[in-house]
C-alpha cells in the first residue's frame, strides 16, 4: 500500500490575503439567493424560462406545420402521378 506524506507546516496567512477573499456582500447576496425558491416561481414571472418555452413551442410549431406541408405534397404529386398514368385493362 503506498504511503502519503502530508505536509502540515505551512505559513500562516497575511492580513492582506486574509480581507483579500473576505466579500461579505457575496456570501449574503448568495444565500438569499437560495432562500427563494427559484422552482416555484411560475413560469411567466420568469422572463428567461418563458422566453424559452416560447421559442421552444415555436419551433416545434413549425416543425409540425412542415412535415404536414410535406406529407401533402406528396400525397398531391402520388394522385398526379396516377392519372397521368395509362390503364391496363
């Protein structure tokens, strides 16, 4: 088994470096953050989200309306094609 040396002699910090990382008003900032539940707003107090689903409901809107545009010309293009064709009788 393989054996690790921790080094626990490090020096002690500055002043300086100390208030360098202390940001208060981040720590406070972030946690009323997440007091708020972010889940149950609705979805159309939410600008973003509703944004969103919006573009997302478009698009599938449009998917839909072309695959039928679709399927429709080709039902159009079959029923010319078949009495364009002679019979066999």
């Amino acid at each position: 088994m393989r054996r690790f040396e921790v080094d626990n002699e490090q020096e002690p910090l500055t002043d300086e470096q100390i208030s360098k990382y202390k940001d208060y008003g981040k720590v406070v900032s972030s946690y009323e953050r997440t007091l708020i539940n972010i889940h149950k707003k609705p979805l159309y107090k939410n600008p973003l989200a509703f944004l969103a689903l919006l573009v997302f409901l478009l698009i599938l809107f449009l998917v839909l309306k072309s695959s039928e545009h679709a399927e429709n010309s080709l039902d159009q293009n079959d029923r010319i094609e078949r009495n364009d064709m002679p019979e066999d009788r």
